[in-house]
C-alpha cells in the first residue's frame, strides 16, 4: 500500500481523521514503533509488524515498543508506581522527554497545550 493509499483508507475508515495533516500523523505511529516501513514508495509491515499481525499478543507488541522508544518502561513503573494522578503537565515536568530509537525526539508539548 502507498502512503497516499494509507492515507486515504485512514480517512475513509475512522470519521475523526478529517484531515490530511492528521491522516500522515497516524501513518507514522506504527512506523516510529517499529512495526512499519517504506520499501520501494510502499509501506509494508517489518518482521515485528508481522509477529504483531499474526500472534495479536500484547506482550509481544509491548516488547516492540520497549525496543524502539527509550524510556517505555520507567514510564510504564512510574504511572504504575506513583499515588497521585497524572496529568499531561504533571507527566511532562516529572519525567524525561522519550526520544524514538532512530534519535528523533518527540517534539515537547507547549505550556498552552498541557493540562
């Protein structure tokens, strides 16, 4: 499938992605977990993708994520772990940014957009 054929089904499918801009943030989520990429202009599933596809265990999926984004499992522990509730801000300011294994950080939220 093309990333424009990706796109496309995204919208067609799920009636709050209305938007391009939003439809080509969802097609790089499986992506920068690992379970995607684009070999010859076609998005296709790597060999974890697969493993996901066929098995469908969430432990194998979580074992993905630990591999392809720093910082998983102290964020994991730490919402598990802590007494008071979480909010986008709270989380921001008391842990480390994650970055995705390829080095990219995640863009950090603004003050307006927490909360």
């Amino acid at each position: 499938m093309t990333k424009t054929d990706y796109v496309r089904w995204l919208m067609a499918t799920f009636e709050q992605v209305r938007s391009e801009k939003t439809a080509n943030g969802y097609v790089n989520v499986p992506r920068s977990i690992g379970l995607t990429s684009v070999v010859e202009g076609k998005i296709r599933l790597t060999p974890d993708g697969e493993r996901v596809r066929q098995s469908k265990d969430r432990d194998i999926l979580f074992g993905i994520l630990a591999k392809n984004i720093l910082g998983i499992d102290e964020i994991m522990e730490f919402l598990k772990t802590t007494q008071e509730p979480q909010t986008r801000q709270t989380y921001w300011h008391s842990s480390k940014r994650i970055s995705v294994s390829n080095g990219r950080p995640l863009p950090r939220s603004t003050s307006a957009s927490c909360g």
